[in-house]
C-alpha cells in the first residue's frame, strides 16, 4: 500500500502533534455538489451508486479534487446493514430511505442474522480497496457504520421519524426485545467494521445520530453500552498503524465524560456543546471532533471564516487534538465556494494554535 502523504487527521486523533488543525466535513460527498448529482443522476439511484465500487469510489474522491481536505470518508450509507439483512431498503422520492421488511416482532428480530460481509457487502469492501489504490496515499480512507440505536430506529419504524413512536414503544415496552435486536446489530457492526478496517480503512466513524433522542438511563443502556462493546470488538491496528476510531452522538453534549470512557479515540461534538467546555471536560482523555453549525455555510464567505476563527478559539492552543468538522452533515442547499473558504480558512487560521 503506498506511503501515506498526509497523515494530519490520524495523528490529530491519536493525540499527536500537527502543523495545522486537520479539516473533513460530514457527507462531504453529496448533494451540494453539482458534479454528484450529476453521476447521482446518471446512477439512477442511490443504491447503485453505492452499489457500483467504481462509481462509490469517484464519488468518495470528489470533493477531494475541489477542496484541501485532510480525509476522504468511504460514499456508502448506514443502512446497508439492515439491507444486507434483508429488510429491502428503497428510497422514495421526496420521502428518503424506506424499509420494505419492518421489525415489528420478536419474531421478526429472531430472523435475522449477521451478514457476510464478503458477499452481502462485498460492494463496500470493494468501493473500500478501489479507492485505497485511488486516492494513493493522499489522505486517510475513514470507514462508518451507524451505531445499533440509530439502525434499529430506521429498522423499526421503517423510516426517517420525526418522534420515533414505534422504536421508542417498542423499547419501553419490550425491552428484552429490543436489546435483542441491539445485539444482534451491535456483532454485525464488529464484523462490518473490522472488514472495512481489512479492506483498507484507514480510521472509524460511528453514527449514533439518534442516540440524542433517549433519556440518560435508556441512552446508557440501549446505545451507548452496545457502542462500547463495537470499540472492544474492533481491530484497532492495521498495515502497522492504529485505526483511531470516532464516536458521535447527535445532541450527547451532557454525556460527553461517559463517551470519552468508552475507548473511542475522539469524540464527536454537535454545535450545541461549546467545544472549548468539552475540551476541559474530556479533552485531555480525547481528540474533539467539530463543531460549526452547519448552516453558517448559507453564511457569506467572510462569515465563514469568521466563524471558523471562533471554533478554532474556543479549542484554543495545543498542537493537536481537534479535527474541525461541522456538527452534523452538511446541508444539499449550501454554495459549494463556501467549503473552499471553511477549508481554507482551518488551515491558514490554525497554524498559530500548533506553534
Ligand atoms: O439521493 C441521494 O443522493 C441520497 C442522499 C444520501 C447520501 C448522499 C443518503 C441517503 N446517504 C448518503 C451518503 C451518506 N450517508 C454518507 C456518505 C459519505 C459522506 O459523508 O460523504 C454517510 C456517512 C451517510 C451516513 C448516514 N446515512 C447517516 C449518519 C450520519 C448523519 O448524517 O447523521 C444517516 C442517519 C443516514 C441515513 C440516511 N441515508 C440517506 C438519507 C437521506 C438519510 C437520512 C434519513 C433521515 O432523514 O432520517
């Protein structure tokens, strides 16, 4: 495998000096550039573009060409478990990803099983190896998987949820249940994931991204202790290097000691935590990965940068241990000569903060 050029983003997470604060962007490859809707369009759909490891692969290195940013993140989806497991994941127009197979039993949860991952997902561990050899040392390859909350929110109510009636029900009232079916997701991630790391990937993201969504208690229980058995399960070093893994929870901010705890390397910070709080928090346990509200890119330039400036601030000084990132995922609407700014502006602006 070819030397690795710029190794920033894994040295950050590993608590390392760096020159600069190391830069990516949640769905950095997506919507709001022109040329994705463009093979988007061409695909047909979603699923074949991440279906198809040549098209997953240019679609990975896309905003790789426009901006300078220090780590590429594999183009998949989340719910390709849940596919693999044979729920029939679509996506309707307008609507987002639907599920043709709901879990609604125990009977249903009783059905399913681990899938291979070198048939079922083979397509992913492809897309993972063709863009290794792509991207030829540029900037580390991160892998993902959704956290088990967050895949059987999708996997019970069918759907995106805006109140998260069925899951939520079906925990509170049957929660043996529903932590059969965590667990049966929580072995599918460790295999998933371990197979990324196999195939190539260079570092580990996992999404709870509903995990926000719980009290405390149900939050320990029903997500955060099945994240911490993935972090034990996984394979932390591979090709001579360790895989640094990341761990967010959207909407965690009052959780952030019991995430650092879990063995991640760094931990993920939505735009409602003040970053320079968690810092002293958990910070000298943990990289922190974050946090610009997504929507100041529908901000002018200027603003951006600005903006920029006080996330960079409110980290303040030390030679390593932020990734800058947005809080959540970038929006499909935003000008894409905004990223070059934000890109640019982390870059240029940090550089005082590593002296
Ligand atoms: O029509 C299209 O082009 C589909 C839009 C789309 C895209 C671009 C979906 C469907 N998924 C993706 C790619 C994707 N999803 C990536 C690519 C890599 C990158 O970041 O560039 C990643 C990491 C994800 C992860 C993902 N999918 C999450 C976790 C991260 C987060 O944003 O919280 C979640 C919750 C999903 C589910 C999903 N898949 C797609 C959509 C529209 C959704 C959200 C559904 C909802 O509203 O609940």
């Amino acid at each position: 495998m070819s030397e690795l050029k710029n190794d920033r983003y894994l040295r950050a997470l590993l608590g390392q000096p760096v020159d600069q604060t190391p830069v990516w962007v949640m769905r950095q490859a997506g919507r709001y550039l022109p040329e994705y809707r463009e093979i988007r369009e061409k695909a047909g759909d979603f699923m074949t573009l991440c279906s198809t490891p040549d098209l997953a692969c240019e679609v990975t290195l896309q905003p790789l060409h426009r901006y300078d940013l220090d780590a590429a993140i594999i183009f998949s989806d989340i719910l390709t478990i849940p596919d693999a497991m044979g729920l029939g994941l679509h996506f309707v127009p307008g609507e987002g990803p639907k599920f043709k197979n709901i879990i609604r039993s125990a009977a249903d949860i009783a059905k399913l099983g681990v899938p291979d991952m070198e048939d079922n997902l083979r397509y992913v561990m492809d897309a993972i190896r063709i863009t290794r050899r792509e991207i030829n040392g540029k900037v580390p390859l991160i892998g993902f998987s959704g956290s088990p909350w967050t895949l059987a929110c999708y996997m019970v109510e069918g759907g995106p949820s805006k109140d998260f009636a069925k899951v939520k029900g079906m925990m509170f009232d049957a929660p043996l249940q529903m932590h059969a079916l965590l667990d049966i997701l929580a072995k599918s991630v460790i295999a998933y994931l371990n197979a990324q790391i196999a195939a190539g990937a260079q570092s580990i993201m996992l999404f709870d991204t509903w995990g926000g969504t719980l009290g405390q208690s149900n939050y320990q229980q029903f997500s955060l202790s099945y994240m911490q058995q993935i972090l034990a399960g996984l394979t932390r070093e591979n090709d001579g290097r360790v895989v640094p893994v990341t761990l967010f929870t959207k909407g965690g901010g009052q959780w952030l000691e019991m995430m650092a705890d879990t063995g991640a390397d760094a931990v993920g910070l939505d735009w409602t935590t003040d970053i320079g709080s968690a810092r002293q928090r958990i910070g000298d346990k943990v990289t922190l990965q974050g946090n610009m509200d997504p929507c100041v890119l529908y901000a002018s330039p200027d603003r951006v940068e600005q903006e920029v400036a006080n996330v960079l601030a409110g980290f303040g000084e030390g030679k390593t241990g932020h990734v800058f990132n947005l809080g959540h995922g970038i929006h499909p609407t935003i000008a894409p000569e905004n990223m070059t700014r934000l890109v640019d502006s982390v870059h240029r602006l940090s550089e005082r903060y590593h002296k």
